[in-house]
C-alpha cells in the first residue's frame, strides 16, 4: 500500500492559512492510476466505514456565518440533552478520532451529553491547528472565534442545552481559552489541556515564543488584559488545567500562568489546596463559597498531550498526543465539571 499510494507526490502549500494568500497542490500521476485507482478507493472505503463504526458522527451542515471556513460534526448519545462538550483537537489531529480515543465517546455514552467537534483543515493552517495566534481567528466575532460561536448556539438551540463545557488539547486548548475569554457567558466550565493562556500572542513568532518560554506577561497582566476588554463581565467560567511536567512543545510554565491568570479574574484572594497522588499533583483554588473554582493538574513524567488509563473503564487508549498515565485525563475532567 505504501509503494502504491507512493506513486503521487505533493507539493505542501507555502502559506500557512488560504485566507492569508494562495496556493496549489501539484500532484503527479502515476502510469498505472487507472487499474489501481478503483481498488485504492474500494480499499479507503472499507477501512474507513470499519474505524468509525463504533461512534455515529453527523455533520453539522447549517450554523450560520462561518468566516473560519471550519466544519463540525457532533455526536448524541441520546435524542436531546441539556449538556454539552465541546472539543477543540490540536494539530495534525481528526476531532473526531480524538472524541473515541480519549474514552470521550463512551463517557458520552455513560453520562448522556452530547459532544460537538470543530474541525480545522489543511487549508487553514499548514499543520491543521486552529489559528489561535492570529487576531483575525481570536477577536471577538471573528475568523474562526465566530464560526465556533455559532456552532455552538446552533446546536445547543437544537439540543436545548442548558449547560456548555469546552475541552481543548494543544492549538485547540489555546483556542479554548480565547473562547472562555471572549463568550464567558456561553459556557458553565472549560478545560485546557497542553495549552496556552489568551492573550498571549498575535503572530506566528510570538506565538513560538509563547510556546517555548511561556507568556511575557505576568498572570496579573494577562487577567488585567481581559478586564479592560470587558470591565463589566462578572462571571468567569469553572476551569481546570492541564499540563506534563515534560512538555517541552508548549512550556508547562503557561499553565500555571494560565491557572493564575483565572484565580485572578475570579477575584480569589484564598491560598490553594495542594493535593499530591501517585504520579501528579492537583492544586485547587476555591471561591467565596468554598466551591473549587480552579484546577490546575500537573503529571510527572508525561510530554505533551492528554493523558490516558487504558486499564480504567472508558479511560481511552494509547496514541499520539495521548499519553499513558495513571490517570485519565477525560474520565477526571467529566468529574471537575460534575456532568
């Protein structure tokens, strides 16, 4: 199979996003492509209709204005349901693949809320991240922000959701803190997981920077930053953090920046609750109503990722970007929101 498919090469595009400029893919065919394409495509169809069989996902075709030129499918467990996830996947990733190999799927399945899965696309972004750098993608009623947006309401309109959680991994965790910043009233809780505070960059160097060095600005700043943005926003979601202690894609630094930066909007003047289990470490910040308020997760010995228990009832399974672990990132995220 990999000689055959061998027989065509592609040019990969020089720009990062279509919107930004444009480009062509430049394919070369092959003598025999007309006897081997039919048994080609017979083969993709049978493995395909085989690797998600287990979990029925259905597009979402019409959500109004989708400036970010995303797509999204969703999957409901049953016919309607007042909780809602949504899942932001991190580069290179399928959504929904990500849904079924982290136990989100069977979770979804145990505790009956549905999921909705933005999807990035080549054309976007060279690597399939969502553009969490760019301005015109994380302002308000933007890009990419207000194509999620409207996802979100319209099937949340359509399931008569009372209650919206987003969990995001990597470029989708970073994603995920410019959606909580930007629509706090639209969603009960969030996860960030490998992911970055916002704002922590506007261009493709900061964001590198951001990444490796954690954001130049201290927590205090940063929540100063989302503040003057909306001095009259009184609610700020739940939020739990995520982050390896051996990230070394995105510095482990901007999650506890990102952990502060929350403590700091929610207004927490109490000291944290540290809680140390076999191979992680839990540090809770609670409100004036002695409510856990914030969550901030760090594991040992584990890179960049979600983390997955494979021996745990819907713990996930072992892949790339999720990451073996004596605890289940999904199963222990679903139990933060209380869902």
């Amino acid at each position: 199979m990999l000689f055959l498919i061998s027989c065509w090469s592609r040019l990969k595009p020089a720009t990062a996003n279509k919107r930004y400029g444009t480009y062509r893919t430049i394919s070369l065919r092959c003598f025999s492509e007309q006897l081997l394409m039919p048994f080609l495509l017979l083969l993709l169809l049978i493995w395909t209709s085989t690797a998600h069989a287990s979990a029925p996902f259905t597009p979402l075709m019409q959500f109004g204005d989708n400036p970010g030129e995303l797509t999204v499918s969703y999957f409901s467990p049953v016919a309607s349901s007042d909780k809602l996830v949504v899942l932001l996947h991190g580069c290179e990733q399928s959504g929904e693949i990500l849904a079924e190999q982290s136990g989100l799927i069977a979770l979804a399945k145990e505790h009956k809320f549905s999921l909705l899965i933005p999807q990035q696309s080549y054309d976007n972004n060279i690597k399939k991240c969502f553009n969490w750098f760019s301005q015109q993608d994380t302002n308000q009623d933007s890009g990419e922000m207000l194509s999620i947006k409207n996802m979100v309401l319209t099937f949340q309109k359509r399931l008569k959701a009372k209650k919206i959680y987003i969990l995001g991994l990597s470029a989708g965790g970073a994603m995920t803190s410019a959606l909580l910043v930007n629509y706090p009233d639209m969603f009960t809780a969030g996860a960030v997981v490998a992911g970055l505070p916002f704002p922590c960059a506007d261009s493709l160097i900061k964001a590198i920077s951001c990444m490796r060095k954690g954001p130049p600005q201290p927590a205090s700043e940063l929540s100063n930053l989302v503040t003057q943005a909306k001095p009259h926003q009184k609610f700020w979601p739940l939020l739990t953090v995520w982050t390896g202690g051996e990230d070394k894609v995105v510095n482990p630094v901007n999650a506890q920046r990102l952990a502060e930066q929350w403590v700091s909007l929610k207004q927490i003047d109490s000291p944290p609750k540290i809680i140390k289990h076999l191979g992680y470490q839990t540090t809770q910040w609670q409100d004036q109503s002695q409510n856990i308020a914030v969550e901030l997760v760090q594991i040992d010995n584990i890179g960049h990722g979600l983390t997955v228990s494979p021996k745990q009832k819907n713990g996930g399974v072992e892949a790339p970007f999720l990451l073996a672990s004596p605890v289940s990132g999904a199963i222990e995220i679903i139990k933060f929101w209380k869902i």
